[in-house]
C-alpha cells in the first residue's frame, strides 16, 4: 500500500484534513525540540514532512534522521527536503521491527501519523515499541502526533461519519487505490483512544505519558518519557 500511494499521498493528506496536517505537524516539531535534543529520529517518516518541520524550526546543531520502509516514500522526501530546508536531514530504507541504530542514540523519537499503521492491529507493535525505546536515551521521549477519538460523543459521530463518506470517497477518488484508502479511513474510525494508547506504551515500558488533544480531538500529540 505504501509503495503504491506516494505520488498523491501529500496532496490527500492535506485535502483529507483540510490543511490542518501542515498545523499539527508543526506543533509536534515544537514539541520535539521543547526538549533541546541533539538528535532525532522521525520513525516511519514517510516523505518527511515531519523532519522537515523539525529542520525548519531548530536552531543551532542537531541531527535528523527519517526512516522508513517505502523506498518511493524516501525518494520524495529527499527531493521535498532538498527544495525546502537548507541542511536537509538523513533519510534512510530500513524496519521499525530492526532499527538500524545503536542504543541509546536519540533524544528524541518522532512519529506522524504513521503510528497507527504499527500499533493497529498489527503483529509487529511490540516488537517495533521496543525498538524506540532501545534507540532513545534514558530520559528521551517518544513524540507521537496521531488521529485520535473525541470525547464528546456528538464530535465522535460527526468524526467517523466524516471519515467514511469524506476521506474514503475523496482518497479513492485522487489515488486510484480503494483499498488504501478503506483501511485509513477505517483504522481511523476504529483507533485508540488516548487512555488506550497510554497504556499501550507504559505496557512496554515507557515511565509516563502525556496527552494534548488538537481539532476537539480528531487528532493528538502524546510524549511518552524513557
């Protein structure tokens, strides 16, 4: 799936969300650098909007890298990164079940948008959490901007009904690929809710979690501490 929808996976997000993913991406960016990292790794990072965001944002000296596993995704954010940011971070091919990294290595942990792709029903998410938090130094923090679940049972509804008959119609339709677009707009729908991902991560073993809701709650910035 995600070495078919590259070439129109920027353009959907932002008409899926209304622009509102450029919004939140930043805000993570800012809490990533909150922490005055020296290194950061944006896991699953797609074509790198969030490492981008990070360089943009930073001052002084530090070290991105973006891994993922969609070698078409890393092309494009190499050429985005190149056009957009004068030091442009590393973007490597690799699995988030075997980071190719030592232990301990990053202060910092991002992840847009991608982490229900590993903890949604997926066999890998253990294995792929305890891979964070080898890479993260003691003290790092694992930044996770994510779609989430309102509270309120009234913006819920509305939230799954615009899902279904918004983002699935309007992804098939710009991609081409139905089934791409059925499981997002499905694992969506049937997602964590922020209670559930807190204990998801202080189960593998991260010390505390915090939450910050975006948009009513249709979306989230969690920071689990090492």
């Amino acid at each position: 799936m995600f070495t078919a929808v590259p070439p129109s996976y920027d353009l959907i997000n932002h008409v899926i969300t209304l622009g509102m993913d450029r919004n939140w991406r930043r805000a993570a960016a800012r809490t990533c650098l909150a922490f005055t990292p020296q290194r950061i790794l944006d896991l699953a990072c797609g074509t790198g909007d969030l490492s981008i965001a990070i360089s943009r944002q930073a001052k002084g000296k530090l070290e991105i890298i973006g891994l993922d596993y969609s070698e078409p995704m890393l092309e494009i954010a190499r050429k985005k990164a190149a056009r957009l940011v004068a030091n442009s971070p590393d973007f490597v091919l690799g699995d988030a079940t075997r980071l190719p990294f030592p232990e301990e290595n990053f202060d910092i942990v991002g992840i847009s948008f991608a982490f229900r792709n590993l903890t949604y029903h997926n066999p890998i998410t253990q294995t792929a959490l305890e891979e964070v938090l080898r890479v993260l130094a003691p003290g790092g923090r694992f930044v996770i901007v994510e779609s989430s679940q309102p509270s309120s049972q009234f913006i819920r509804w509305f939230f799954r009904l615009y899902l279904r008959g918004f983002v699935f119609n309007i992804g098939y339709l710009l991609s081409g690929n139905r089934s791409a677009y059925e499981y997002l707009a499905e694992s969506m729908v049937r997602f964590y809710t922020p209670a559930e991902v807190r204990e998801l991560l202080i189960g593998v073993g991260f010390k505390s979690v915090s939450y910050c809701p975006l948009f009513f709650g249709a979306a989230g910035i969690h920071v689990a501490v090492k």
